[in-house]
C-alpha cells in the first residue's frame, strides 16, 4: 500500500488503487468493512507532491448510545502536500499557518497510502457516532437495549441530599400541604 514516487514523472499523475479492508486492518475507533477505493491526483513540484483525490469505502463504528455495530458508508474528499522527512528538521519556533495543517512527509520516495486512508477516516469520523438519530441508547440502571426491547426500571434521578426528608415524610405520612383543586 505504498506509492512510488519514483513512477511519477510528469508534473500530474493519475493513480487509481483498491484494497482490501483486511489490509487496513481494525483501529479502537472503527474498522474497515469494504474494500478501499482510491483515486487521486499526484502533482508533482520538484520534491514536493500535492495528492488531490476521493477516498471511498464502508466503515463500521459502534454507536456511543447503544453499543452496537453499525456500518457507514463513507466518502472522503483528500488535499495532502508531502515533503521530504529531511525538511521536518523541527528547529526554532514559528506559528503554525493554516496551509501547514495539511502538510505530511514522505520518506525513501515513497508515501504510504495506508497511513494516508487511516488518517482520513479518523479526520471524517464523527465526535459522537450514533447508528440512528433517535438511538435511545441503554439502560443505566439494566443495561437493556432501549431500541430492542422496553424494561420498567425507574430511571428518575433524585438528589441523594434529600433522601432523610424523602424517608420522613414516608414515616410520618406528611405528604405535603392539601391542595385546592
């Protein structure tokens, strides 16, 4: 999964790759789970190169809600400048610019494409994956899928501080003031 960049030549490039979703293996926050398509554009500016392409595939998250395995398919647009390993000498102090944000090095010549589709796809992951919008996650008190099945636990919250006046007003019968209907 490594591009040559000694096969390019003229100033642009076309490469088109697919590989396998074995060969990106897993990652804590998601796995591949359909082949990798991968188109791009490689310009060429001395020892410089600009990749310019699309990055299509299906990956499969769990769902911070509920848990559960879910898959999205997901297109990702790519505008990466490579330089050389030996300009990233890391010397003094300066600002970052915007531009920088998208600068990545190469070394020996060749760029590792697989580095460049994992780093994609954590760049377009999403904070907080949910498998639906309306995932209701589960219970904190059973932990039963809320979207599968329906349980009866009393998820009410109460403050603890409050429990002696709670507990009190049960032993004394006192359930407050009548109101006037």
């Amino acid at each position: 999964m490594r591009l040559d960049l000694r096969d390019v030549r003229s100033p642009s490039h076309a490469v088109e790759r697919a590989f396998p979703a074995s060969a990106l293996g897993s990652d804590e926050a998601f796995t591949v789970a359909a082949p990798v398509a991968l188109t791009l554009d490689v310009r060429k500016d001395g020892d410089k190169y600009s990749l310019l392409g699309r990055l299509s595939t299906t990956v499969r998250r769990e769902c911070c809600r509920c848990l559960e395995p879910f898959d999205v398919p997901t297109t990702v647009d790519i505008d990466v400048r490579y330089l050389p390993h030996r300009v990233n000498t890391g010397e003094g102090e300066y600002e970052i610019a915007d531009e920088d944000l998208s600068i990545a090095f190469y070394r020996d010549d060749e760029i590792d494409l697989g580095g460049l589709v994992r780093e994609q796809l954590h760049l377009a992951a999403p904070m907080k994956p949910l498998c639906e919008d309306g995932c209701r996650g589960l219970c904190p008190v059973c932990g039963a899928n809320r979207n599968r099945e329906a349980c009866a636990c009393d998820t009410a919250w109460r403050d603890p501080r409050f429990e002696a006046l709670r507990s009190f007003r049960r032993t004394t019968g006192d359930e407050g003031p009548a109101r006037k209907v």
